[in-house]
C-alpha cells in the first residue's frame, strides 16, 4: 500500500445473511434437523464490489438514502464487520464515533463512561485520566451533568459527550457517521472548528451525514452510494448536487442505469 | 501529502475469514493490552449494579450464605444417619458452594456478554473475549466476599465445638490459590463456549439453567467425593469441575495435601475449557458484530 493511503479499499463487498426464522433457538435448529429442513436465509448484499483510496489528511463525504450501505462500510473499515469478498487496508490509529454512540452504561455517570469508552478504544489509564477534564470541558454539559448518570441525558447530550470522547483519542483516522445531528447549532459550530483542526494535523476524516451542508463545508472530496454501490465520486459540491437531483426526480440518472 | 508529527504507521488489513482462527499473535497482544478494560469493566458493572441499592453488597455475602445454610437443612435432613460429623459437612458444603458459584457465575454472565454487548460490539473493534473475562474477573471478586463468611462460619464452628477435625491452620492451605485459578479458568474456558452458542442459539441461556443445576448435583458439592463407591467414582473426573470441588474439598475442609491425580485433573480440565473455548469463540467472533 502506498504510504500517502489512509485507507485503501478493494473490490469490497459485504453481505449480510439474515434468518427468516422467527428467532434463531437451539429448539428450531434441532426441530429442523430432525424434519431435515434447512434454515432459510436471505443474503442482503449492503456493500457491491466497492474501490476506493482516502489518502491522508482529506475529509471523505459519504452520501445515499437509507440502507445505501454506509453504516456497513464505516464498520468495515473500522474492523468491525469482515468483508464478504476483496479487502480493506487501513494505516493509522482508527476511532469511530458510529450511528448508536460508544456503548455507554446508561446506569453509569458520564465521567465513569468517558473512561470505559476511552479503555474500549485502546487508551490507557494514564492516557485517559489526562483526558477527562478535557473531554468533559469539550461536551461542554450544563452544569455539573457530567456526574450524573447517563441516562438522565438528553439526546444532544449524548450525542456531544460521543463525540468529545470520539476526537479526543487523536486518531490517525477519523469515523463518524451521523455523528453530528443530535447537537445544537453552537455545538456543531465547535464540532466542525474540532475536525477542521484534525483536518489541519493531515489527519483523516470519513463522515456519513445526511446533512448535505456537513458535507460541502467540510469534505474535500465525497462519494455517491447507491444500493451498496458507489455511483460516483468527486468535489463534494457536484456529488451533493447530483444526489439532490436524484432525490427530487426519484429515479437514477440515464449515465448509471446500466450499472 | 504531510502526515501528522505523531503518525505511528500502524497497518491493519481486513479480509474474508472463513470458520479459522485470525493471527493469535496480534489477537493476544491486543488482549494484553486492553486488560485494563476488562478489569474497569468489571469495578464499573458492580458499581452500576449495587449503585442503587445500598444493601446491595450485603447480599453479595448474604446470598451465598443462606443458600449455604438452605442447602446445609435440606441434606441434613435425607441423609441416611451415621457419617462425617456436622460441622465437617456444613464447611464442606460451604466452601463447595462457594466454589462452584465461583465457576458458575463466570460460565451465566460470561454466556450473555457478547449477546447484551449490543452497542460495544456494533461500534467498536476490541478483541470480543474481554467481554466474558471481565465477567469472570466480577465472579471472582464476588467469591471474594465468600471468604470471609466460610472463615467466619468455621472459627464460629471451632469455638462451639472444640473437638470438631476441621482442621485450624496448615501450609497445605498453600494449594488453595491454584484450585481457585483452576476453577477461573476453566470457568472462564467454558463462559466462551457458551458465549459463542448463545450467538447462535438465542435460546442457550435458558438451556444453561438447567444444566447448571444438573452440573451441581453431579459435582462433589451436597455429597462427599469420598460417599461414590465403584464405577461412579468417574464424577469426579468427566466433570470439568470435578477435580477442583475435590481438591476444594481436600484442601480447606480436610486439610490435607492434594495427590498427583487429582492436581493433574485440575490442570487437565483447566487447559482443555480454555483451549476449547479460545479456538471456538475466536474463529467465530469476526461474525458476532452481523448476528447480534
Ligand atoms: N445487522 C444487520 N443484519 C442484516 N442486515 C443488515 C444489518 N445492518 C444493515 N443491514 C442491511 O444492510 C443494508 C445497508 O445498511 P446500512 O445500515 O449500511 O445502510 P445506511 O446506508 O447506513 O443507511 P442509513 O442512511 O439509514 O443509516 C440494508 O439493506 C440493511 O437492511
Ligand atoms: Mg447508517
């Protein structure tokens, strides 16, 4: 892999293979067995023989309609999820701030959960005791919430501890999908001043919005998903322009029937 | 392009697996690293759990007791007569008991860990068996607690009956720290297993109360090692915590040293639940994040 890739990915296809069964039981499996049935499945292919290089310090836009395979791609890449087919290779630290945030013990004070995130993402203690303060002072939480237990919180609240948790690990590489949509305007303000400044350090940021303006403010470059395929890529202004055409008019464009 | 002054090179590739185990050399030096996760994991789900509930870490002593104490009437009352003096059989069912929660508790919660990991699993990349580790590392610190209350019992019981052969102190009580590292482990060994069913089988958790309770009855716990005559003497070693409840029961209540058989069970079945579950739940859990 060439040194200036963050993230190289090649002919990457992911498919989930779902149950139809009610739910998957011991009693069923052994039920089927001795009527010699098989499990039904159904493969749902979220990701089509995908290629694509991020080098680094560049802001890459994912943008599609719901179940385009974006959350899947980001897991991917994250480690998350292994690929069906191809392979992804990543150079760098990764932290992710992923659709459902970090997995927070509700029960649990932010402080407390600041330093659970922090170790599941690989920092030590050391590291992450020098962090709190810091995160805790970025989320920015009305007065005296960050002790109290998480599930008192808002979802902006929420939302803003993720991500000053996420930013706050100085990754190499950056995930965030849909990260930003719970916080108000004067956290988003701060947000983007954030990923700017990582952006500054040539570090690399990937981000799933369905807010186009996130996109055109902050990528320099963004792709089009599609039904688990990439449909095309280029300056985040023309991507985001072609995808609203797409979303006023309903259908795809002649140029990508044939794909 | 410049990369930031920090930049470690730190290349990871992923590709398709089939049912084999990833590289264990990186897979082991990221569990090793990430320890400390498990362990605050661990402080913080007690913590999380008796937050509410101030009384909380008195049941943690209280339970074990009173079940000790039920378990103590009920045999009290079916024994055929004659036998091992009471005090004897109330520190060995005790302590068994202790013991066998001890691995219980590591195989039950270790069993959901991955199910009721949800959001960690679905966000972030960390070797999976940190989950059911720190599991046991919490069932350990609540066998913790028992000690006391089985040293209290017995001194309680020494001073009521001064004749009684439960022995005070002796050096073979040395042998306890590696019958409890035994049972970790092989608790340990045996929560991934059955973590990586429940994966599967949604429906294996309430299976597994029920072989729990099987499994108790079937272990040298409400009898004693020495009550099996013949051919069912082989209890004590298909059952995975076999020979530690006998060594348990040698140790602390006997007094006595354990012999090489009984040691090489120990161990036997110790490596065998950890090597089993490693090889079981590594070469699956690249597909947990899909299933849950
Ligand atoms: N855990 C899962 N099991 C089975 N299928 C899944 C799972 N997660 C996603 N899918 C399927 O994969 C496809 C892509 O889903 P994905 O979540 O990647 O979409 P997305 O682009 O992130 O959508 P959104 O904009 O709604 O977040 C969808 O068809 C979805 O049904
Ligand atoms: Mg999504």
């Amino acid at each position: 892999m060439p040194e200036d890739l963050a993230i190289r990915i090649e002919d990457l296809s992911i498919s989930y293979k779902v149950s139809l069964e009610a739910k998957r039981t011991l009693k069923n499996a052994v039920m089927r067995a001795s009527l010699k049935q098989k499990e039904r499945t159904r493969t749902i292919e979220a990701v089509k023989h995908l290629t694509l290089d991020v080098p680094h310090g560049s802001v890459l836009g994912i943008v599609g309609s719901n179940g385009a395979g974006k959350s899947t791609l980001m897991r991917c890449v994250a480690g998350i999820l292994s690929p069906t087919e191809g392979r992804v290779t990543v150079n760098g630290k990764i932290s992710t701030l992923l659709a459902l945030g970090v997995g927070f013990n509700p029960a649990l004070s932010g402080r407390d959960n600041i330093i659970l995130g922090g170790l599941a993402s690989g920092l030590n203690m050391d590291e992450i005791s020098n962090k709190t303060d810091e995160i805790a002072e970025f989320a920015a939480l009305p007065d005296g919430f960050i002790d109290l237990p998480v599930r008192t919180y808002s979802s902006g609240m929420y939302g803003r501890l993720s991500f000053a948790v996420a930013v706050s690990m100085t990754p190499d590489i950056l995930l965030l999908d849909e990260a930003l949509s719970a916080g108000d305007a004067a956290f988003k303000e701060k947000s983007f001043e954030r990923m700017r400044q990582l952006c500054a350090e040539a570090r690399t940021i990937v981000i799933v919005s369905h807010a186009l303006a996130t996109v055109t403010d902050l990528c320099d470059s963004a792709i089009w998903m599609h039904k688990g395929q990439m449909l095309s890529k280029g300056k985040p202004e023309a991507i985001v322009d072609e995808y609203l055409k797409f979303l006023n008019v309903g259908s795809l464009p002649s140029s990508y029937e044939d794909m | 392009m410049p990369v930031n002054e920090n930049f470690v090179p730190k290349i990871q590739v992923f590709e398709p697996h089939r049912a084999s185990l990833p590289p264990l050399g990186p897979y082991l030096k990221e569990f090793w690293t990430r320890r400390v996760f498990a362990t605050e994991l661990a402080r913080f789900s007690d913590k999380a759990e008796y937050l509410d509930s101030r009384l909380g870490k008195v049941w943690l002593v209280l339970n074990p007791l009173l079940l000790g104490l039920i378990y103590y009437l009920v045999v009290e009352i079916i024994r055929p007569g004659g036998g091992l003096p009471g005090l004897t059989r109330l520190d060995h069912l005790l302590i068994g008991l202790f013991t066998f929660y001890f691995a219980q508790n590591c195989v039950t919660a270790g069993a959901q860990s991955i199910t009721l990991g949800g959001r960690l699993i679905l966000n972030q990349a960390f070797p999976r068996a940190l989950l059911p580790l720190s599991c046991a590392i919490q069932a350990f610190q609540q066998f913790l607690w028992t000690i006391p209350v089985y040293i209290f019992v017995l001194i309680g019981g020494k001073l009521a009956y001064p004749t009684t052969e439960v022995p005070g102190w002796t050096w073979n009580f040395l042998w306890i720290p590696f019958i409890v590292i035994c049972t970790g482990l092989t608790g340990f060994g045996l929560a991934l297993i059955f973590a990586t069913l429940n994966v599967y089988f949604r429906d294996t958790n309430k299976l597994l109360t029920y072989i729990t309770r099987i499994w108790m009855y079937l272990s040298p716990v409400l009898w004693l090692p020495s009550s099996l005559r013949g051919h069912m003497k082989i209890l004590l070693w298909v059952n995975p915590l076999g020979p530690v409840l006998n060594a348990t029961s040698r140790v602390w209540v006997s007094g006595v040293s354990l012999n090489k058989s009984t040691i090489v069970g120990c161990i036997f079945w110790a490596l065998a639940s950890i090597l089993m579950g490693g090889y079981y739940f590594i070469s699956r859990e690249r597909d947990f994040a899909i299933r849950i």
